[in-house]
C-alpha cells in the first residue's frame, strides 16, 4: 500500500494505491477496498521509561506541550467535548447525586467486577470452543476407522448405534453411515454430523448391527433434517412396521438395542473448564451482593456506569463527586489534555520521590528504569502532524 489518506484537520479524501500480491486475488482486493474504515486508536500511555527520556532531552514545559499536542490528548478531548454536548447541567448532577450515593470507590469496585466478569465470560467461552474443537478434529480423523455397533452421539445430540457404511440412492449420490437409535429410528449421518464415541463397553454385537442394517433398505421414506453447524442434513427414515414384526431376527436384535445405553452418564469435563466455572461462580456471587447489583432491577446499575464514565473525563473526578452543588463548566472540554498531562505529572512525581530523577536529571536508579523500558522495546515514535503538532505513539 502507497500513498496519502490525507492530513487531518486539513483533508477530507486521500489516494492510496493497492497493489496485491500473489497470495490475494481479486475477491480480496476488492474486499480491502470496499470495506468500511477502521477508526485510528492511540497507543499512547504513560510509563517511567518514557518520562525519563523525554526529560533527557526537554524541559517540563517542553513536555507539556508535547503532550497536550499528541494525538492520543486530541482523541480524549473530542470525546470529553462530545459527552458534555450530550449532557446538560441535570443529568451532571444526575451523575453527581449517583457517585455520592455509592461512593466513588464503591462504583470502580463494580466496574472492575463487571469487566472482570465479563474476561472470565469469555475465556469459558474459548476454553469450550477449543475443547469442542479438539473433539471434532478427533472425532474426523477417527471415524473412518470406528467399529461397528459403536455408541456415538450426533450434533444434535441424538444418541444412537453405528450399523456400518451405506452407499443409498442411485448413482451413489449420498455416501454415509447407518445409525440406529436406542428406540428403533433408523437415521443416515455423515462424519461432520458425529460430536463423539461411547466406551466399548456400552456398544451392541457387530453381528446385531449386521441385523439392523437390514433396516435402511426397508425404508420407503426418508426426511431430511437440519442440523447446526453442519453443510448437510441428517436422513431420518420410516420403514414399514409389518414386516418388522414378522421377522423374528430383527425384533431380537431390537429387543437386544433397547437394553442398551451408550451413553450412560454425561461425559466429564476437562479440569480447566470445571475451574473456569467455579471462577465464573464466585464473580457472580461476589456481583450479586454488590450493593450496585441490588439496584440493577430499576436501572440504576447502568446509570451508575454512564456517571462514572462522565467523571473519569473529568480533570478531578473526585472533587466532582464530592462537591454539593456545581455548575457546568467547560472543564470537561479541556479535559482530554489535562488529564493526558496529569499523567504524565504523577509519573514524574513519583519517580522524583524514589530518587529516580533528581529535578529534571536521571539518577543511576533513574537510567535503569530507562535501559529497561528500551530493553522491552517500547519505542516513542514522534510523527510531526500536518496540524503543526505532534503525535506521540
């Protein structure tokens, strides 16, 4: 890619040229460029290392400036400026009355619980998504192989008896495995359509699944049903009972398969999903008793998360929560930069009180922090911007 998105501030459209390689065709060219755009995120964050460098070569003036003028700053203080054009002077002190409520503290607490709750959330989710993986990629390259009269469990979690390979419908135009259920039904799967096996134990006779393989040919209908997850359908077919009746060695094959279980308990879970649980648990019971979780009912557990959003675009948000009655003010506006430049003033704050920076001079404990933060390759990228300022990622 080659060319010029625009300058911001200055530019509406750009030119970029996309020259594909080998590896993409034209299905993907075209997708790259008709897709909509992605929004640009700053990386920007304040660490040691980067105070003690920038510090190496600039005054805290210089800095401040620098700072206020990257674009992560920008970004903070278009969304302060946007939330306080959506919010008029009540809903402020709608926030207010909420935060002192329940304490400021009190609502990071809840925040914290619900964004953990929500990490814990989704790892059960990955760790059940790669445990069903791990299942059906055994389950594909075994199954070719599986004996006959095995238990096996379809994904749609009908649970039946494999009777051996069919080649059904002229022109062998549906190539599958016979399956009968533990009460009679007589279904035609595929390999995608298997979850998993039963144990050896529970399993019928091959010379019994040889007997009730008799029934697909006995079939006369045959319906097709979807299943989840899988490009093709199940069969299920309906043979005539009649001839079922009359013929002795089938009904003692069926009378042998209703006896049986395949399945008999549900399989055990792996070690780390049952782990997963007992943390998902104790987060659910930790967000239940939270006083915030109680109000949940008539909103005000939302209401809560809006007011502490507002405050943190604020400059103090403490003093926000604990002023009695305070008009709007356009401190919210600025409040992208001054927060951006408040961070960097408690870096440098507490490395003056270790002793790492001795006014604006690192000291042998201060070089360190900054050989470490290199070491890790955390690099500051200053790209000037067509605004006259700098972007600091």
């Amino acid at each position: 890619m080659a060319g010029r998105a625009g300058r911001r501030g200055k530019d509406t459209e750009g030119t970029v040229v996309i020259m594909r390689n080998r590896f993409e065709d034209v299905k993907m060219s075209h997708k790259i460029l008709t897709s909509p755009t992605d929004g640009i995120k700053s990386h920007f964050k304040t660490s040691y290392g980067l105070c003690v460098k920038l510090l190496e070569t600039k005054s805290l003036n210089d800095c401040k400036e620098l700072i206020e003028r990257g674009f992560g700053a920008y970004l903070l203080q278009k969304r302060a400026a946007k939330k306080t054009k959506e919010n008029v002077v009540n809903n402020v002190e709608q926030h207010r009355k909420i935060l002192q409520k329940y304490t400021l503290a009190g609502a990071r607490e809840y925040l914290k619980l619900l964004r953990r709750m929500e990490k814990e959330k989704k790892n059960y989710e990955f760790l059940v998504s790669k445990m069903l993986k791990s299942e059906y990629e055994l389950v594909q390259a075994i199954a070719e192989y599986m004996p006959v009269g095995i238990g096996i469990q379809l994904q749609n979690y009908e649970v039946g008896f494999f009777l051996g390979d069919v080649n059904w419908r002229s022109g062998n135009s549906f190539d599958g495995y016979g399956v009968i259920t533990k009460e009679g039904q007589v279904l035609l799967a595929r390999k995608e359509h298997i979850r998993s096996f039963a144990d050896t134990d529970d399993c019928i006779p091959p010379k019994t699944a040889q007997t009730l393989l008799e029934l697909v040919s006995l079939c006369n209908e045959w319906e097709e049903v979807a299943v989840e997850n899988c490009q093709t359908s199940l069969l299920v077919g309906a043979y005539p009972l009649n001839e079922v009746y009359n013929d002795v060695k089938i009904q003692h094959a069926l009378d042998t398969l209703s006896s049986r279980d395949p399945f008999p308990s549900p399989p055990q879970s792996p070690g780390s999903i049952i782990k997963q649980k007992s943390i998902l648990k104790t987060m659910e019971d930790q967000l239940k008793k939270h006083p915030i979780s109680l109000a949940l009912e008539v909103g005000e557990g939302e209401r809560v998360i809006e007011a502490l959003r507002y405050a943190s675009t604020l400059k103090d948000p403490m003093a926000f929560t604990n002023e009695k009655t305070k008009k709007l003010t356009n401190g919210a506006e600025d409040g992208g930069e001054i927060f951006a430049w408040k961070m960097f003033q408690n870096v440098y704050q507490i490395l003056q009180k270790f002793e790492a920076l001795k006014g604006t001079n690192a000291t042998d404990l201060g070089e360190m922090v900054c050989n470490m933060f290199c070491c890790r390759c955390f690099w500051i990228s200053l790209t000037i911007s067509f605004q006259g300022g700098i972007a600091v990622e």
